[in-house]
C-alpha cells in the first residue's frame, strides 16, 4: 500500500507550505491522480483520514482528488489516443513506438484554507 507514503509527503509538504506562510489550519486538500498511476483513491483517503490527526494543521482537513486521463503519444504517426482503451500499440498506425505523456501523475493542486475570524 504505497497510498500511506504519498499521504505522508503530501501532509508533511503541505505543514511545511502551511507553516512558511503563516496558515494555521487547511480546510480540504486536492490532489490530482493519474489514472494509471496505480493510487487508489479511497485508500487514499482512508490513509489520510487516519494519519492527519498528526499534524495540527490537518487536523480537520479533508482530502479530495481529481482522477488525470492517460494519454499516450505515437513516435511513428505523432498521434495522441487514450492509453487505458489501447495500451501500448497505436490505435492509428499499430506502431509501438509510445510514450505515456499524462495519467502517471500524483501531485498537489490546491489548498483551502481555514478563514480566521477576529471578534
């Protein structure tokens, strides 16, 4: 289950953006996931639901994911096409000169942060 290490880089990059500017509580975190990064999203989740009671920061922050589509690109014809659909073979010109441009992907793309109110 490799989901509990990324939950751990991403709570303790996001502790550190939170302490360099000043933030005192995160409301929700948004990943984006390639979708054949192999990350599984609810395990994800399970994982960070668990593990953000140690940082004070986190403490009531929710995690949230965006799944990125894998696309796959052709050296022989330059076509793009979808690679969960076709693979590794090109569905234009049956070459398997490819390369996965997207969909390998894990990182962080937003941060909602906790207002403060002053009475």
């Amino acid at each position: 289950m490799h989901e509990l290490g990324i939950v751990t880089y991403v709570a303790k990059s996001v502790s550190k953006i939170a302490d360099e500017n000043d933030i005192q509580k995160i409301a929700e975190v948004t990943l984006q996931i390639g979708e054949v990064s192999g990350i599984v999203g609810e395990y994800l989740i399970d994982c960070w639901n668990y593990f953000r009671k140690n940082y004070t920061v986190l403490t009531d922050a929710t995690l949230q994911y965006e799944t990125l589509s894998a696309v796959t690109y052709c050296e022989e014809c330059g076509k793009e096409y979808e690679t969960v659909q076709y693979g590794r073979i090109c569905p234009n010109c049956g070459s398997e000169k490819t390369y996965l441009l997207t969909g390998n992907e894990c990182m962080i793309k937003e941060l909602k942060i906790c207002e403060v109110s002053f009475t």
